[in-house]
C-alpha cells in the first residue's frame, strides 16, 4: 500500500490520504486548518457498517419530545404562546447528568437527525470523552463513533462528531487522524524530534539529503533531514542520525538507554507489530488488531499451560509455580523428593536445611520477546505429583490440619 | 474524580438497590463512592457454593469510559483470578479494549457470577489452574472445594 504524494513540504500540515486498506473505504479528512465544507458533500458512508441503520428512529426522537426510552425531559415541550421557550433539558444515558438541548458544541445536547436513540441521548461532553478514549486506544482506522449499546450499530460519521465536541477535542482527533493515517503509509516517516514529530514525506526528502550529504562516502546508512525542523535522522534504522556509527550500534546503544522507558508504555504485538499501548489494567493484554493475547511484561501469549518468560513479574503468579501454595514450610521432603526430581530428569536440589522451596525453574532459551516460551510439561507435572503427594500424605506436614498456609493477602 | 462520573456511579448503585441482584450484597460508602466491596455467595452448584466472598470494585477516574477494577479480596482457586494478593481479574468486557460506557457493574457481578460456575479457560490469567479445568476436572473441583473451606468460609 505504498501510497505517493509528490505536494510541497512547504505547507504546515501535510493533507492526509485517504485511509490505507484493502477494504478501500474512503475516510475524508481534513487537517485540522481547512474549513468544514458549507454543505455536506456525499458523506461518506461508514466504513463497512450498517450506517444509518437505525433510520426507523428518524423522526420519532425528534428534540424536544420525550423519548421512550425512562429518560425524562424536565419540561414539557413549549406552548406556541409563551413568548421565550424554555430550555429543554435531559439526562445522558452515559454520564446521568442533565444538560441542556443546544445547537453548541461541547456541552448539552446535539440533536443528531436520524441518530439511534442512545445517540440522541448521549450528551456532547460524553461524545467528546469517547473521542479521547478512541485517540488514547490508538482505535484510529475508522474517523467514527460507533454506538456502545448493545444490538445497536448506528454510527455517527466524522462530520457529525467535529460538530458535538470541543475545540480542542476536535483539533486532537484531527492531528491524531493525520498522524495515525499517515505512519500507516510507508512514505510518510514521523520526525524524531519530540518538540517537532511532524511527519513527512519521504521522498520529498531525500534527494536533498542525499545532495548535502554527497560526501558521505562509504553510504552504509542514510540520513535524511525533516523539513519542518531540521533534524537529522537515520533512514535505515529511524533513529536521530548517529554519523559514524553504525545502525547495529545506535541500535545497542538506544536500547541500552530506552529499554526501561519503552518498555512500560508500549511495545509490538508479538504477533501482528501493532503498537499495543498499556495505560493502568493488568498485564494480560488483547492485541486489538490481531486478537492475540499476551503478557505485556513478558510478550508470551496466553493459553493454557503458558510459562512468563523469565524475570516477569507475573511469573511467579501461576498458582503451580508458587512456593506458597503447595507446600508447607515445614514439609519433610528428604526422602521422595530427590527421586522424583531423578525422574523427572532434574538435577538433585541442592541440601538446605530449614527451607524448602520448589526447583527453579530453568530458564527458556529465549526469553524476552520469544513469541512463545516452550511448555515446562515435565516441571509442571513434577509439581503436580508433588501436590498430589502432599495431599494423599498428609502425615509429612507434621501438621494436623493438612497443610494448611496462609492466605496471601 | 469528575462531578459526572460519581454522578452516575450514584445512579447505579441506585439500580443495584431496586434490582437486588441475587446472591450478592454491595457496600457502598457514600464517602468513598469510587471503591464499592461486594460480598458474593458462590453460585449453587459451582465448586465455590457455599463460600462467602469479598471483592472489591474500584472505578478509575475516566469511568465510565474505562472499565471498572475487579478484583477478589478473599482467595479463590479459579482460573480467571489471579494467584497472588492482587486477585484480580481482567477479560470479556472488564478489559480496557472491550469496555464499552453503556456497560454497567451489574454486568460485571452478572459475568463473575456466571464464571464462577463455568470459567473461561481460553482466557485464564492462571492458565494451570485453566489447563487442570480441562484435563482433570475432579482434582479440579477438589482444590477449589478445598480453598473455599481454607478461606471463603
Ligand atoms: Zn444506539
Ligand atoms: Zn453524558
Ligand atoms: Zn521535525
Ligand atoms: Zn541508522
Ligand atoms: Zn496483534
Ligand atoms: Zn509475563
């Protein structure tokens, strides 16, 4: 999907392209600067979705009436007397505060024409909140909102939505929009800058880079420079240009230096390369493009019988491998253990008096990063012999209530 | 926290209250609205009947953008809790991904409930205890028995 653009880097923004993807479903954008067309053109269709598929809804929910739905409206709608309408008002289904119906942006109400009851009922304020959800979950493919409620699929378009939230919402999104559709296209590379991270085009680049740099001799790698603001970056390896050193040694030395910082905020799916982020929750994450489950810590998938890979914290939380859980600190092990750690091809623990722990584990080949650790079937059948062992045995405790530990919180 | 979001975690204790989901019991401190415990009997039939349990919901700030923290006070054997002082559980619609703002915390009790009596091995954060669900389901059955008598009683 090499996508070309051959306009002038002259311009602040880049106009984005259209979305990349087999699918071929259009996503007008705009950079955040253009103005919103006076009249919608054709808007275009939702991506591979239903669209207005709640169209029967048209009509019935319009503003100012009651919906069905249990959500009251505060006032009845307005006599053609009174002089002044009053406002009406009603409570959000997301956030259960009442607001106000307007025609503003940001806060209230927008009456959305044929927007499915949940819609028309979801206030502006929690309209923009999804938006930030979305930008956040990098859930950018698509410049739409979905709704949330169950069974239904109607979707507010990117039009619609620049007309509920914020401004600053709105310039967000668009720049969110940009970047993710333009890192999506091969030609575009982000600026490594971080008071910059413009992105731009290749090819544009690199004839001028390749000129100001023609006495680069040996050309092993090459530097391009961004045309917004300067800086110079390695186009074999995208990183800041590192002159005489070689991409592999920029390479150590960046991770050396970054790892630890990387490492908590985002990494690859290690099956698809999709830029999975962490933000709070647990360490068992979903990849949303591909599905695959994972450690985030230790990048094993998940599934029965899955080791974390050595040095992750969530190793020693599988039950089986935790010391606590199926034996007693005082259990005499001096006789049957030796044997079955012989059996079941383990070296002999080594002799401490006083304390008894399970074998360590060994460590997998490959650790870090290995898509998938190979399963420790042997060890953990060791175990589960011993566990097995130890409740068919309950006299080795020197413990009347069977082995009883404590619990760990 | 923002006024909104406590707003309409009031409202859904407020549905707790008039829908008295069975076999639970939520308290609720108005002072501290954002940490709810919850005491769960272990669904008849299951291997956890009979155990009395504590967890523990909290609602992160954004709620109920992100999805509510579950995680079990007392010790259970199960494979979608996880193993350690955290007991916590994170898959189906309590996952930041498929979290979705209509969803509501009886959803969440509803879905560990219905787990407690069948588990998502295919999503197990303790796959052993997954793997032993499946291939040896009367030891199985014991160990969680067991552990409700050590703990949840
Ligand atoms: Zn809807
Ligand atoms: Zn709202
Ligand atoms: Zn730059
Ligand atoms: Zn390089
Ligand atoms: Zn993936
Ligand atoms: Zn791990």
């Amino acid at each position: 999907m090499a996508r070309k653009r051959s306009s002038q880097h002259a311009a602040p923004q880049p106009t984005p392209p259209t979305a990349s993807g087999s699918a071929g479903n259009p996503i007008s954008l705009r950079g955040s600067n253009s103005p919103a067309p006076a009249a919608p053109a054709i808007p275009a269709p939702p991506t591979g979705r239903s669209g207005l598929r709640s169209a029967k809804s048209l009509g019935t929910v319009a503003v100012g009436q009651p919906t069905t739905q249990g959500n009251r409206v505060a006032k009845a709608a307005p006599k053609k007397k009174e002089p002044k309408p009053k406002p009406i008002k009603k409570e959000c289904f997301i956030c259960a505060t009442t607001r106000q119906v307007s025609n503003c942006a940001g806060r209230g109400f927008k009456a959305v024409e044929g927007a499915c009851d949940h819609f028309q009922n979801t206030c502006n304020v929690c309209i923009g909140k999804m938006i930030k959800e979305k930008i956040v979950k990098r859930d950018l493919d698509e410049a739409v909102l979905v709704c949330a409620f169950p069974d239904c699929e109607h979707v507010l378009d990117y039009n619609t939505i620049r007309q509920m939230i914020f401004k600053g919402a709105r310039e967000n999104w668009d720049t969110a929009l940009l970047n993710h559709h333009l890192s999506n296209s091969e030609n575009y590379v982000p600026c490594l800058n971080p008071n910059c991270g413009r992105y731009f085009s290749v090819e544009d680049c690199q004839a001028k880079s390749s000129e100001s740099r023609s006495k680069n001799k040996a050309d092993r790698s090459h530097p391009i420079t961004c045309p917004y603001c300067e800086e110079d970056m390695c186009l074999d390896c995208m990183r800041p240009w590192h002159r005489s050193t070689s991409c592999d040694k920029a390479k150590i030395a960046e991770e050396e230096q970054s790892l630890q910082v990387i490492k908590n905020i985002s990494k690859p799916c290690p099956k698809c390369g999709a830029n999975i982020q962490k933000n709070g929750g647990c360490n068992h994450m979903k990849c949303r493009h591909c599905k695959h489950d994972f450690c985030f810590s230790c990048l094993v998938g998940f599934g029965p019988n899955m080791q974390h890979a050595e040095g992750c914290p969530e190793r020693n939380q599988n039950i089986l491998q935790d010391p606590r859980n199926w034996l007693p600190d005082d259990v005499n092990i001096g006789n049957w253990m030796p044997a079955m750690m012989r059996a079941a091809g383990l070296p002999d623990l080594p002799q401490q008096p006083g304390q008894v722990l399970p074998p360590p584990i060994p460590p997998p080949p490959n650790p870090v990063g290995a898509p998938r650790q190979p399963e420790p079937r042997g060890l953990l059948g060791l175990l589960q012999m011993i566990r097995a062992f130890h409740h068919n045995h309950p006299e080795v405790n020197g413990n009347a209530n069977g082995g009883q530990d404590q619990p760990g919180n | 926290m923002s006024a909104s979001a406590k707003k309409r975690i009031m409202r859904e204790y407020g549905e707790c209250m008039t829908e008295k989901p069975a076999g639970m019991k939520i308290n609720f401190d108005e002072q501290n609205m954002t940490k709810w415990e919850v005491l769960m009997d272990g669904p008849d039939g299951s291997a956890y009947a009979g155990g009395h349990f504590k967890l523990e919901i909290v609602f992160p700030n954004e709620y109920p953008f992100k999805p509510p923290v579950v995680s079990f006070r007392t010790k259970i054997y199960h494979p979608n809790v996880s193993n350690d002082d955290k007991g916590s559980m994170c898959l189906g619609l309590l996952r930041p991904d498929e979290w979705k703002p209509p969803n509501k915390v009886v959803a969440v009790l509803r879905l560990i409930q219905s787990l407690m009596v069948e588990p998502n091995i295919d999503d197990a954060i303790e796959p052993s205890i997954g793997n032993e669900y499946k291939e040896n389901r009367k030891e199985f059955e014991k160990n969680a028995k067991d552990w409700v008598k050590r703990y949840a009683k």
